[in-house]
C-alpha cells in the first residue's frame, strides 16, 4: 500500500504543479478546469490514508506531502490574488462610466459639470 501511497502523492503533486503553472501565467481558466480532477485525486488520496495503514513509511512520502502542502498554500495565495486582481479591473472597468463626465468652462474659464444637458451647443470649439 505503501507504493500506492507515494503513486497518489505523487500525482497529487503533480496536479498542483500543473495547476501552479497555470495560475502563474494567468489561466484562470485552465486552472478551475483542474477543479474536478484535483477533487478526485485528493478524496483518492486521503482513502488511502484513512485506510490507516501501520507500516507506512514516513520518510518516503514526507517530500511528497511537504511539496502538496506548499504547492497548496502557494495556489491558494495565486487564486486570492487573481480574485483581488479581477475584482480589481472589474471595479476601473465600472468606475469608466462615471469618471468620464463632460467638462464646460464658465465665462471666467473655471471648469463646471455639464449633467443634465438639453438642447444644443451654442459654439463649437
């Protein structure tokens, strides 16, 4: 069981390299694809764990499951910074409508909003 153990580990860590790879050159896509994949290659992990085998030999798979921990915290940090990036553009893309508002100048050459406009121009610049 043990071989099996460091197949699933070994798979596992190479999911979340994958995934990592993605999320570094900004898949998001291609990384919530993995979603299920990696779904099922952790519950086929941690069956094997449950199991709870007596003479698993830590020292084999300490390296994987050290590597899965990493890369898991890492990819977790990458899909919080592409939601905060996301969130990010999607409030500038938002904010394009209000900032663009339409300035006139009085006849002292201060700068009024012009809202609510009706009607035609006077002049053409």
């Amino acid at each position: 069981m043990t071989d099996l153990m460091l197949h699933e580990a070994s798979a596992l860590r190479s999911l979340l390299e994958r995934e990592s790879a993605l999320l570094q050159t900004g898949d998001v896509y291609g990384a919530v694809a993995l979603a299920e994949e990696k779904a099922q290659a952790i519950s086929a992990f941690e069956k094997i764990v449950m199991a709870g085998e007596q003479a698993i030999n830590a020292s084999q798979i300490r390296e994987h499951l050290q590597a899965v921990a990493t890369l898991a915290a890492e990819n977790a940090k990458h899909f919080d910074a592409m939601r905060h990036g996301l969130g990010s553009l999607i409030a500038r893309v938002q904010a394009i409508g209000s900032d663009s508002g339409v300035g006139v100048y009085n006849q002292y050459g201060s700068k009024m909003e012009f809202n609510g406009a009706y009607g035609g121009y006077l002049k053409k610049a």
